[in-house]
C-alpha cells in the first residue's frame, strides 16, 4: 500500500440513496463496496437495515455485511481493522474501494485515522458500572462522567448506558478522561469524499415510503424470527432503530400503530445526528443533491480526482 492508493467515501444520511447510487458507481469504476454501516454487520438483519440484496452483492463486491451475529457485536477497534484490511485487499486487486455509509464513527475512524482506546481486560469492571446504573439509575451513573470528563458527559446522553459505560471503563483503564483518549494517525490513502443530500422534506417523505416498503416486505416477522433465535431485545444490534420498536411490539408493550410512529421519529433524530458527522459546510466533502444526472455527476469528478 502506498500513499497514493485512492479511497472514495460516499456519505450522507439515511435513506438519500447511497446504496443505490454507489453500486451504479463501483459498476462503472470498477469499485467494490466496504461498507461503513454499523447495522449491516448482522446476519439476520436484512429487512430493518435496509441490506443490499445477495444478487445485487455477487455481482458487485460489498464487504463487512454479514459477518458476525446480533449477540456478536464488533468494537470500533475491530470494524477499523477490518475494513483497513479489505481496503488493502481491494488495492492489491487493483480495484477502487468504495466506503458507503452513514455511521460517522466508522468514517470517520477509517478517514482521519483515529485508534480507538483499549478495551478493558477486566470484565468486572463492566458489570460493576452496569449494576451501578441499575441500581442507582442512568442520571446518577452519567454524573459519574460528568466529574471526570464533562466534554465526554456533554456528547452522550445519559440514557445510552452502554457508550456512558464506555466512556467510564476508558478512564478506569488509562487514567485520563476519554475525550483525551483518541488519537489519531494519518491513513495510508489518498481520499475523496463524496456526500448527498436532499432536503428534509423530500428525506423525511422517503424515510417513510422505506419504512411502509419495510413492512409490507415482512419485518415483523424478521424481528420475531430475531426472538425466537434467543437474540435478546436488550442486545446493541436488537436496540438498532426498527428492531427496537417492533419488538416491544411483538411483546405487547406498545401497539404496533405506536411502533411505526416511534419508528419514523427516531430515523428523523438519527438524521439530525448525522448532520453532525457530514456537515454540509466540510469543504473536505463535495455534496451533491440527489437529482436524475447525480450518478453522471459524481461519476466525472471521481474520474477527474483519479487523474490526479
């Protein structure tokens, strides 16, 4: 691998197309997929997750889709080494890697460089932070954060138990607060973002039409299957938007009417986080809005860029 090995990432956020528009790309450039989707990972999780169909994917390569299991979760450290991997791989083949998606963490940890901190060798100390938080309730546990590292307790909100815990099982290891903790090196590619957008309106209209197309495909039953299997609902991969909801469903906790409703607001939220890791004025990314010539678009300046 040499510095001027070539990585495009496509970004944006959910539902604006990037699935559909990079397969037309790595089609006309050769490229093969890596994909940057914390979701897709899963086996089992097709339908919620919106995953390329295994035609689309025997004819164009697509690689970190369905490697492990929903109770089998991958740590940012092992997705970052993975995909380093399949990107070497690809230029060995004399390919061009294509990262898709829209999990900031994953692209962002493969574009700028990052080595995530060390995870703990001492288990205990997980489940003494997690029986902490259940005894004595999420606020009191993220307040815990807050007095070692308010930057850390600011980002993560005190209902997400499992990245607070984090956060605590980082300073416990190393000593220093873990908005301290990340650091970086620079990667071995030369790399051009691509980013696409729409506006919210035409975005929200289209996470709905995906959710109805969701439904009538048999998500329900692909969440029950999921429990049937034994995959607890508590599990990270079951707590996925969708997953979440239809299984509380599925238990009787809230109507299914209920469940599509939370559905479409959480997608809604998720974008606006999102925006937060591909934001429309990073003159590193080059945004283009999703119209009928976009792919022709993307197409030229991908072509010009490897020029050189």
């Amino acid at each position: 691998m040499t510095q001027e090995d070539p990585l495009v990432a496509i970004v944006g956020p959910t539902a604006v197309g990037k699935t559909e528009i990079s397969i037309c790309l790595a089609e006309r450039l050769g490229g093969e997929i890596v994909s940057a989707d914390s979701r897709l990972l899963y086996r089992g999780m097709d339908i919620g997750t919106d995953k390329p169909l295994k035609e689309v994917r025997s004819h164009i390569p697509h690689h970190l889709i369905d490697v492990t299991d929903p109770d089998q979760p991958w740590s940012l450290a092992i997705y970052r080494r993975e995909a380093m991997d399949v990107i070497h791989a690809i230029h060995q083949r004399g390919r061009l890697p294509m990262l898709v998606g829209g999990t900031g963490q994953y692209v962002t940890a493969i574009l700028e460089g990052w080595i995530p901190p060390p995870k703990s060798g001492d288990p205990s100390l997980r489940q003494r932070l997690e029986n902490y938080a259940e005894e004595h309730g999420s606020v009191a546990l993220h307040e815990q954060l807050e007095e070692i590292d308010p930057t850390s307790a600011a980002k993560i909100d005190h209902r997400n138990v499992r990245r607070v815990v984090r956060a605590l099982e980082i300073y416990h290891i190393t000593g220093f607060p873990p908005s301290q903790q990340r650091s970086n090196q620079p990667p071995p590619y030369q790399t051009l973002r691509v980013g696409l957008k729409l506006p919210r309106p035409e975005l929200y209209a289209r996470i709905d039409t995906r959710i109805d197309a969701m439904l009538d495909a048999g998500f329900i039953d692909e969440v029950g299957e999921l429990l049937e299997r034994g995959y607890a609902p508590d599990l990270p991969a079951m707590t996925a938007i969708g997953y979440r909801q239809i299984a509380d469903h599925l238990r009787g906790l809230i109507s299914l009417d209920e469940a599509i409703h939370q559905m479409r607001k959480a997608t809604r939220q998720f974008v606006r986080r999102q925006s937060n890791w591909f934001k429309q004025d990073d003159d590193r990314i080059h945004w283009f809005d999703v119209r009928d010539d976009v792919i022709d678009s993307v197409e030229s300046l991908i072509r010009t860029w490897l020029r050189g």
